[in-house]
C-alpha cells in the first residue's frame, strides 16, 4: 500500500502541474514589442578640449512608437554627466524626419576635464514604456600639451618604532597640478625594507576617509576630502630592523609623473 502511495503521490502531482501548464498556456499573453538600435554613430569621438561637442545618431527599429532616443555621457567614475536627446524630427542635425533615424547633439563642458576613456550609452524607449538593449561606445578626452604634477609636505610617521612593534603608519603629501586637481590619476609610494625587499605599492587618498580602501577593512586616514593632501595610515609592525625607505610620487591622468620625496621610518630591535 505504501510503495503504491509513493508511486501515485508523483503521479498526481503531475497531472496537477500538467493541468495548471495547461490552463496557463490559455491566458492570453501580452506581447511586448522592445525596440531595437540597428546601426548608431557618434562623431567626434576624441577631444583635446575642455569641451565635447558631438553629433550623434541611431537608427531605431520599433512596433510601437518610440518615445525617446537618449544618449548619456559618462565621467570616469560612473555618474551621467550629460544627456542628449535624439531626434527623428528633421530638424538639424536630424536630416529626414520620421525615417527612424534618430540624431542630436551632445554637448558637455568640464569644469575640470577628466582625461581618459569615457563611456557613453544610446537607448531607446517606446510609448509602451520598453526600453531596448544600450549600446555602449567610448569618448576619449585627452590633454596635449599636458603639465606634470607635482607633490610637496611630505610626512611619514613615526620617524622610529620598535621591531614587531604594532603601529599605525602614516604617509602624507600635497600632491597638485596645474591642469586642476582631478588631473591628479594617483599617488603612491613605493618602499623598500632594511633588507633590500621591494615593498608593496600603497597609494595615498585625498578622500577625507570616506571609505574602506583597497579591500583592508581600514579608511586612508585622510582627514579632509580634496585639499589636495593625500593620506594613507596602515597598521603593523615593521618585522626587520633599520631603515625602511619609502618614494612618494605622483601621476596625472595622462600619464606624467612628479618628483619623487623620500623619507624612512627607522626601526630598532
Ligand atoms: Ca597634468
Ligand atoms: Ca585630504
């Protein structure tokens, strides 16, 4: 009896997932119509400019009526910073009006310009409220002639410790550049150990310890967020004895470096 139970308890589940398919496949579905993107362009995508002007367009292909073609350009970090509206109006730039080809004019100005590839996304949306697939593509934003940044102050505490000795380290510097402080990409120190061992890169922040940095459960130590003096405070104990020096360097956002301040911490047994 109870094997024949266990036998027909799956059997009627079945039926009843069979007979609920069944009674689905009856509703009648919406169908939802996405539009598509064919074919899109931007031109130019490359500025030596405080400034981005460019046309842009895209070909749409919709069941419904479309709403709206827009185009973001991003920063560096993420953020829309500006947004074009294409249009199929025949209005300049746009050339022919209701052919589906959708075309505008994005146009963006940097208080500070961001140096480095900057993502841009084009995307449709229906009257029915349906977006289609963005399509991504890059702007580069370039600085030519570029002037290197340069760093000063610098401060590395404690000047001593003792050997194993757990302590917070701290590193200090002003780094600025003429380009304007976004135009600062990093800055770091580079180290090596009484021994001779080459030590782990850190950078330094100017965040006013806003967050965890670089995965260690621990904030830079900056106290105040772009005054354009970078910190970074680390926690150990140096495990050699003698000097361990330490490079701070900065580098801007196309690639040119600073001069380099050194200074050490001296750890004694
Ligand atoms: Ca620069
Ligand atoms: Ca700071």
């Amino acid at each position: 009896m109870h094997k024949l139970k266990y036998f027909l308890l799956p059997l009627f589940l079945g039926i009843l997932m069979y007979s609920c398919e069944k009674e689905n496949s009856n509703v009648i579905d919406p169908i939802l119509y996405f539009p598509t993107i064919l074919d899109h362009y931007i031109t130019p995508v490359t500025f030596n400019s405080d400034t981005v002007n460019c046309i842009a367009g895209a070909t749409v292909e919709s069941v419904d009526p479309i709403s709206s073609v827009s185009l973001k350009f991003y920063d560096l970090y993420g953020n829309v910073v500006s947004i074009a509206d294409l249009k199929d109006n025949g209005v300049y730039p746009d050339t022919t009006a209701g052919d589906g080809k959708f075309t505008g004019i994005l146009n963006h100005v940097f208080i500070c310009r961001e140096v480095g590839f900057h993502n841009i996304e084009f995307l449709a949306t229906s009257t029915a409220g349906l977006t289609s697939s963005p399509i991504n593509e890059t702007i580069s934003i370039t600085r030519s002639p570029n002037v290197p940044p340069s760093i000063s102050n610098i401060i590395i505490t404690p000047d001593s410790t003792q050997q194993n000795n757990q302590v917070f380290l701290i590193f200090m510097v002003t780094a600025t550049d003429p380009n304007g402080a976004c135009d600062i990409g990093r800055v770091f120190y580079t180290g090596t150990s009484p021994g001779g061992t080459v030590l782990t890169p850190r950078n330094l922040f100017d965040d006013g310890s806003c967050c965890e940095v670089e995965g260690t459960g621990l904030t830079s130590g900056d106290t105040t967020a772009n005054d354009s003096k970078f910190t970074r405070k680390l926690f150990g104990g140096p495990p050699e004895t003698g000097y361990y020096r330490y490079y701070i360097k900065a580098v801007d956002r196309s690639g040119d470096t600073s001069n380099v301040l050194a200074d050490s911490i001296y750890v004694y047994p």
